[in-house]
C-alpha cells in the first residue's frame, strides 16, 4: 500500500541518553514477575484491553498488566503529574491533545531500537512508511497500533430526496471535486432560524484548525517544520494564499450557507456530539473514528472519497496511533512484549469488535475491520482507506511539537471567525502575533 509520507520521517539535532544502553538491564531476572502500567483514556473505545490481558498473561506468567486511565480533557496533565512524581507508565500514547513530537522533544520517550533486532514489521503486516512516523534519526520511538483516515460519510437518505448520484469511493475519480461537493450541499441545505426544518449540505472538519489550509493547498507552517522536530521557523497565516483557504473554509458556513453554524451544530448534536447523527447534515468530512457510530445513524448512510480540491497530493488527514514506551519504564522488554501482542492479526482482529471498530493498524485485520460495518460495503470501505492513504498527510498534532497548546490558541482565536463575529482577514493578523509569541515561548 503505497502511502506519501515521507515528510514525516523527521530529524531533531536533540538527542537523548539511553535509559537502556543494554537490553540486559532492562528486563527482569529470569523468574521474576513484573508489572507493565498502560495509560490510556478512560473510554471504551481504549479500555477494551483490559479484556485482554487474561489471554497475554497466561502466556507471559512473569508479566502482569495494570490499566491505568484518565478523561481525555486530563490525559495529559496525569501523564505529566506522573512523571513527575516518579511513578510514570510503561506504556501509552499520544491520545490527549498533544502529540509525539512534544512527547519526544520533552524526552519523555524511550528508544525502543536496542529492543528491536528481532522485531520485523512485515511480520506484523504493517507497512514500512507507517514504522517510519515514529522515527527520527533511523531510531524508533513508537509502534504504530491503529490507523485512522478522513472519509466522506454522507446521508443517503437526503441525497435521494435531492435526486443526487452518490459520490464515489474511487480517489482517482477527478470529476470528484470540492466545487462540486459545494454545489451538491447547496441542493441538500435548507437555511433557516427554524431547527426543525434547517439541514445543511455538508460540514468540512478536515483535520485541525491550523491543518486545514492544507487541503487548499496552503501551509500554515514553513517545510522545515517536518524536518527539525516539529519546531516551524516561520507562520504564514498572513500569506494571501492561507488566507484565502481560511476564507474557503469558513465561507462554507457565512457566504455559501452550505455548513453548519456553530450553534446549530451545538443544538442538534445531541448524546453523541455530532450533528452529522441528527441525520440533518448531507455530507461530513471526519475522521474514520465516525464510522464506529454507524450502528446508531436512523438513516442509510454511504462512505466516499473526500473530493479532489486545489492540493492535489493531500486529501485526508492520517492519524496514527502508535505505542509508546516512556524513558523511565524499568522493564521495556516486558513492555515491548504486551505490545507485540497488542499488533498481531488474531489480537487486533478481536480488537475490532472489543473496541468498537478501532482500524488496524495490521493490514492483514484491517480487512475484516472493512466488513465491520452493516448497510456499507467492505470494498468500498477499503477503497475510501486505501486512496487516503494514498493522499494522505500525518496529522499535525502529532507532528507539531508543544500542539496542545497551539490548539487551544486557534480554538480560542478563531471561534469569532466561526461564529460569524469577525471576518478571516480581520482575525488572522492578530493570531499570527499570539502564535509566534507562543513558539519562541515553548521552542527556545
């Protein structure tokens, strides 16, 4: 599977000391029984494990396995309050709001290569550019687990009442575009105060705030930003081409009227917080983790490509979800072994089901992830995924360093933008000031 992400293959001028300089320091005497900690966020979709672990402890009698869990607001801030307090995981990831690159330039990481001579991911049907993420400098700080991509779902309860063809599955489809997107969302959106009777054509969550521009072919960040540890030398939120795509992305909700307002969008999301599940949304650009829901839509709902828009070598977001083993864990052989068990094919096939549709990383499982979900075709399914990934980008908040407090600065700044109070243009000059400050702050 042929997948662009070279760029992410990232270098730092950082190095860190080696916890462990020889394996033999770093795994129990044998006999011995040790305790692995995984963190993880206390949701369903992660703390499935716990139904795993009578399988892999009786196969590892010297290795238990304790759960430890926090709500995504405090994931990070526990994982920090740990570390701090000598008692950190063994194992985690990145599934707060910050990302590998703040965990690996905050030396929070251990290198897992001195534990990988005999580890081949072939051997566990992952491909070679997605090892390649977790990377820097030919050494490996991560294991990729779960692969997530942006898709297209759609209602295809509105789009027949509209008498619209659906859209198509196939990337290489170029009659597939976003002008035609929005022309198919003016055909489905019916603008008005009244909630009752208003839907919208589509909403465009292509990845993060500051990743959006992307799609349009605009970089928020300066290139090198991939090759020196997540760490931009320049924003360019004033350059005319970035703010251009920001006008794009919010002129969908403000001068096209095809998107969801904020509010309505708030009003209408209900238990599950996303209006798409109101059943009054067309089309909504996501991220795959929206498939898992697809048993509680009340209307037929179809899966698509996302369209072909000015970027013609990014269209989706990739977000994958690696597994860490953290500097100070005293047993990392121990670690990598639960790991090792976590990505084999029988393991993350029943981890489909325990979790609620987590996509394999596993190319092997992945196929009956594709057949996991009822009224869409599997093929089609697996033809969505394969084309993002394809055209796909690694999400920024994993490659960003310091991003979770990046993202709460464009969540704060551009909520005037989206709530229609203030114009892109008007907004972004001052953003840019807060954002430079913010990196010559925590980058020094």
């Amino acid at each position: 599977m042929s997948k662009k992400m070279g760029k992410t293959i990232l270098s730092s001028a950082l190095v860190f000391g080696l916890v462990a300089t020889a394996c033999s320091n770093g795994g129990s005497k044998d006999g011995d029984t040790v305790t692995i900690t995984h963190y993880t966020i206390d949701s369903p979709d992660r703390t499935f494990v716990e139904k795993l672990i009578p399988e892999f402890e009786e196969s590892h009698p010297n290795i238990k396995i304790k759960v430890t869990k926090a709500p995504y607001e405090q994931f990070d801030s526990k994982l920090q309050s740990s570390i701090a307090a000598k008692n950190a995981p063994d194992v985690t990831s990145h599934w707060g709001y910050g990302g590998f690159m703040e965990y690996y330039n905050k030396g929070m990481l251990m290198d897992m290569t001195p534990y990988l001579e005999d580890f081949n991911a072939a051997d566990y049907n992952i491909p070679e550019d997605v090892m390649n993420i977790y990377k820097v400098d030919d050494k490996t700080y991560g294991i990729p687990l779960n692969s997530y991509v942006t898709v297209m779902l759609y209602n295809k309860d509105l789009f027949d009442k509209a008498g619209l063809e659906y859209p198509p599955t196939d990337y290489e489809d170029k009659s597939w575009t976003f002008d035609k997107m929005v022309d198919y969302a003016k055909k489905m959106t019916v603008d008005t105060p009244n909630l009752a009777e208003a839907q919208y054509g589509v909403d465009f969550g292509f990845g993060e705030r500051d990743q959006r521009p992307q799609y349009f072919g605009a970089n928020v960040y300066s290139d090198d930003t991939w090759t020196n540890g997540g760490k931009p030398s320049e924003i360019n939120l004033t350059k005319p081409e970035v703010v251009e795509a920001y006008k794009k992305i919010y002129g969908l909700i403000w001068d096209q009227k095809v998107s969801p307002t904020p509010a309505f969008s708030k009003s209408v999301s209900g238990q599950f917080g996303d209006p798409f599940l109101s059943g009054k949304i067309g089309m909504s650009v996501v991220g795959s983790w929206s498939l898992a829901a697809s048993s509680d839509f009340n209307f037929k709902i179809g899966v698509a490509a996302v369209p072909q828009g000015p970027n013609e070598k990014v269209r989706s977001v990739l977000y994958v979800d690696p597994l860490f083993i953290l500097k100070d864990s005293k047993h990392p052989k121990e670690a990598l072994e639960w790991i090792k068990f976590l990505i084999t094919t029988e393991v993350q096939e029943k981890s489909i089901e325990l979790s609620g549709g987590n996509p394999p990383v596993n190319q092997k499982a992945a196929e009956k992830y594709y057949s996991n979900f009822e009224g869409i075709d599997p093929e089609q399914i697996k033809q969505v995924f394969e084309g993002a990934y394809k055209y796909g980008f690694e999400s920024y908040n994993h490659l960003i360093s310091n991003y979770s407090q990046i993202n709460e600065l464009f969540i704060n700044e551009l909520a005037s933008v989206e709530n229609g109070d203030a114009k892109v243009e008007e907004a972004l000059p001052g953003i840019q000031e807060k954002l430079k400050a913010l990196l010559e702050r925590v980058n020094k």
